[in-house]
C-alpha cells in the first residue's frame, strides 16, 4: 500500500539515455585515472631500472589506445 504525502516531492523518472550517458562519463573517468595510474607506474619502472615491469605496463597502456 503506497502512502502519497503532500509534502514529499516528487520522484523523479529514470531517463535510459541520461543514464547511459552517465555511465560513459564515468567510464571514460575511470579509463582516463587507470591510464594515468599505469603513467605513473612506467615511469617508476624506468627509475627502478625494471625492464619486465616496464614492458608489461607499456603493454597494458597500448590496451587503452
């Protein structure tokens, strides 16, 4: 049994394509921090002089693009 009362506001509708398009925004965001998490990562690798690091995180970087 639903109660409507007169001072809750309205529940808004879901929109498919508003709800998609969120989605894409925050998968790009997350692609784009894992990107710039791997950068980061290559570039400690050639500091720890870690060639095996080095080539699999390049590897996984050209994934991306």
């Amino acid at each position: 049994m639903e109660k409507n009362l007169a001072n809750t506001p309205p529940q808004p509708e879901i929109n498919v394509k508003d709800s998609e398009f969120a989605e894409m925004v925050i998968n790009k965001a997350l692609q784009n921090f894992r990107k710039e998490q791997i950068r980061k990562e290559i570039d400690q690798s050639l500091q720890d002089k870690n060639k095996v690091e080095f080539l699999r995180l390049t590897e996984e970087l050209k994934n991306f693009s």
